[in-house]
C-alpha cells in the first residue's frame, strides 16, 4: 500500500525549505506527499522578501480535503504563522487523529528575526504541541520556548530537551546544529531517555532548509512504520548525506540548499 504524509508548512519560492523541501524528502524516501500551504513567500538563497499568510479557513478546507479522500501515515508541521492559523490547524487535525504528527515550531529565522508572535508561541504550545508525537526544535526555538537564554553548551542539551518535553508533554529531538564547533549533535529525549546522534560536521555553505528536511524525513520513516527511533536515527543519516551532497550543486548567490536526492531512493530500505 502506498504511504501517504501530510505537511501543513509555508511555500519556499526557492524551493530549498518549506513545503517544496519537504515534498522533495517525501519523494526521496518513497512517501506520496500530500500538502496544505500556510504561507507564500517571496525568498531566494539570500534572505526573505515577504511573507502572505493563507486565510485560517482555507487552510482548515485544505486538510478536510486531503483528509476526507487518503489516509494520511503521519503528519508534518512547520511554519503556522499567526493565531488563527494555528487554532484551524489545531481543530482539524483534532478532529481527523492521524496517527503521527511531526512539529518543526518554526519561530526564529535564521537571522535571529522573530516569526511568530508572543501570543502564537503560547496557542502554539497550548494547541499544537499536546497532539504532537515529536518536536524538532533548533537551539533559538528552544530558548523561546522555555523563556530563557540559548543554551552555549552541547553538554546542557539533555537537561533542555527534558524541560521541553515536560511541557509538552511529547518527545523531543532537539537539534544543536547552531553550536558551530565541534560535532553537529542532535539529542532525542523520549520515553524518559536520552538518545545522542552526532555526526562529524560537514564544510559547507549550502544547509538551507536542514529543518525543514529532517523532520519531513523523520514524518516518512514514521509513515513507513518505524519507531521514533528509527525514525530519528534513518532520517538523520539522509539529512547527513544529502548536505554531504549539497556542494555538487550550485544553486544562487547565498545559502544553498541541500541535495535531497543524492541516493536516488536506491540506498535506503524502507518496508
């Protein structure tokens, strides 16, 4: 049977993050993916021009539709943008259970830029993350999330993935690629156990979208049936790659993004 995943995020018009790089993930790992566009926005490798929220109903029509026809594997979340926006989602995905759901809390911009409200951070935490299996925060997310300074060192991440999780009340891979030293080092916190996945850090400019990919892989190894281990663990080995492979192309002026598809879906086995 085929495998279908949902991402419920904004439109990259570089096609480097977003709805467009998760799709690609999708395709990569042998999930037919499916969509419902938050956002427009106007971006390149350079920065973001602009940024059009969809209306809040449209996007409640969206879901209904994907999940009044497939059965959706497992979900996707990234950029929600406002208020209303996150009450649509919030009340459709209660209202169909999908099995899986995937929360990339997008909040900060690379920048350091703040993209979603005080008052959305909190609608996010109080409706999204209670029906979440997974949060994927960076370390910037994690420091507003829990309202205090960004952590400075890997060894803290543990203590900050618990917190997290203890207030959502989910699991939590917390990802420490900001730490520009050192090994990129991610630390899932699930089931009241810590799990590091460190690999070597890679010499590249081109890691636009790095988000955005592990947790739309992570949604398609759930979709496909692994544990959130399993998940975790296969998606970050094709995040590695797939950046390993980011400098065979060369894609405009700035931050690049990766090469999702350096294994052709040949050398990752899926059931």
């Amino acid at each position: 049977m085929t495998k279908i995943a949902l991402t419920i995020a904004g439109s990259d018009s570089s096609a480097g993050a977003g709805i467009q790089a998760d799709l690609k993930t999708f395709s990569a790992l042998k999930v037919y993916g499916t969509t419902v566009i938050t956002a427009l926005t106007a971006q390149n490798t350079q920065g973001v021009a602009g940024i059009l929220p969809v209306d809040p109903g449209f996007v409640r029509d969206q879901i209904d539709a994907i999940f009044e026809d497939m059965f959706v594997d497992a979900v996707k979340i990234g950029m929600l943008g406002s208020v209303e926006i996150i009450a649509a989602v919030a009340e459709a995905l209660e209202f169909h259970q999908p099995a899986h759901i995937v929360v990339d809390p997008v909040m900060v911009s690379t920048s350091g830029d703040r993209l979603l409200s005080h008052e959305a951070t909190a609608d996010l935490i109080a409706r999204i993350f209670p029906i979440a299996t997974l949060l994927t925060p960076n370390l910037d997310e994690a420091a507003v999330l829990l309202n205090e300074p960004m952590i400075e060192d890997d060894g803290e991440m543990e203590v900050c993935a618990e917190k997290i999780s203890a207030m959502s009340s989910c699991a939590v891979l917390l990802k420490g690629g900001h730490f520009k030293r050192g090994c990129a080092r991610d630390v899932l916190y699930a089931a009241g156990q810590h799990t590091d996945f460190s690999v070597e850090r890679i010499n590249t400019k081109n890691t636009h979208g790095t988000g955005c990919t592990l947790s739309a892989a992570i949604t398609a190894f759930l979709a496909h049936g692994d544990t959130l281990l399993q998940a975790v663990a296969r998606a970050k080995s094709y995040v590695t790659q797939a950046i390993q492979a980011a400098d065979e192309m060369n894609i405009g002026k700035g931050q690049g993004p990766l090469n999702h598809f350096w294994q052709h879906a040949d050398n990752i086995t899926v059931k």
